[in-house]
C-alpha cells in the first residue's frame, strides 16, 4: 500500500515543484528585466534658456532688456547665454554608455547638467547622480551621492536641475547609476572649464 500512496502523490509534488520554479522565474524576471537590453529611448531635450538679454546704452550702461526698455535709446542687444562650469567625457563602465556631459550655471541663478549625445544600454532603475567620487564608483555608496532624477532616456540630449544647495566643489563626477543592482553603467569625471 505505501507504494501506491507514494505513486500517487507523485504528480502533486512535481506540480508543486513546477510551479514554484514559475513563481521563482517570474520574481527574476520582474527583478532584473533582461529584455532591457534589447529597448532603447530617445529624447532631445533643448538646452534651457532664460529668454532674458542684455543691452548697452549709450553711456556704457548695462540694462537687461524688459518689456518697458525703450530699444531705441539702446546701441546694442545681446542675449544672456549659460556659462559652462565643468564639462567631462562619458566612458563605459559595466556597460557600453557614451556622450559628453557637462554642468552649466544659467543667468538666472540656476544651475544644470546636461548629457549630450548620451548613448547607453536600458536597465531597470537607471539614475543620474552626482558624486564626490572618480574614478572607482563601485564604492558609490560609501562616498555619497545626489540623485537628478531617473534616466529620461538612453539616447540623446537632456537636462537635469542641479539643487541650488549643492556645492559643484563636490560634483567631481556623474555617473548613469542602476540604483536596483548597485551597478555603474557609464559615469564622466567633471572637470572645471
């Protein structure tokens, strides 16, 4: 009689088995997206502006140009551009990622990152950071980061607001950081312009 209690039960702990290598499979999936790696985004991004310009009078006096400026008692207008602060090369890392990046500082106060040309494999969780590391990011962790924001897309132009608290002395790097896999796909060390 046990043998047939046995053969019985059989096919219950194969079904059992089946189904917990599907749940297992699926928990993997979900966690690692491997199809990631075969999709792509692209997005373009203009470089911000203020709009604002600046114009010389006469008596070499400098005005910024306003809806009530009289243009006409005005010898010259120029308008106001970004001043690139740091700039660095985007190399691969854990995966093919490359571009320029480099921070500006608008005329308005404000400050951003922007990634040119970024071409990068997709993962899951990619974020961009900045990091007083260079050079080993696999301790990111350790030495500290600010997040920008999540990966707009893994091809083109695109910008990131930089919090008006952070001091650039400490932005020596950015890095494309998968925040799930602790993993640096491509990262460009900044360098003052």
């Amino acid at each position: 009689m046990p043998l047939t209690q046995n053969a019985a039960r059989k096919p219950l702990y194969i079904a059992l088995i089946a189904l917990i290598m599907v749940i297992a499979i699926g928990i993997a999936l979900a966690l690692t997206q491997p199809w990631r790696a075969f999709t792509s985004s692209s997005v373009d991004e203009a470089f911000p502006s203020t709009g604002d310009a600046v114009a010389t009078a006469p008596g070499d006096e400098t005005v910024t140009v306003g809806e009530s400026t009289d243009l006409a008692a005005v010898d010259t207008v120029k308008p106001v551009k970004p001043v690139k602060v740091k700039r660095g090369q985007v190399i691969s890392l854990d995966h093919d990622t490359s571009g320029t990046a480099f921070i500006a500082e608008l005329p308005d106060g404000s400050r951003v990152l922007r990634l040119e040309d970024l071409a990068s494999l997709d993962g899951p969780d990619l974020k961009v950071v900045l990091t007083p590391a260079v050079g080993d990011y696999s301790t990111l962790g350790d030495t500290g980061y600010v997040t920008l924001g999540e990966l707009k897309a893994t091809h083109g132009n695109q910008n990131y607001t930089i919090p008006a608290d952070l001091d650039l002395n400490t932005a020596n790097s950015v890095v494309i950081w998968c925040e799930r896999f602790s993993s640096a796909f491509g990262a460009a060390e900044l360098t003052v312009i």
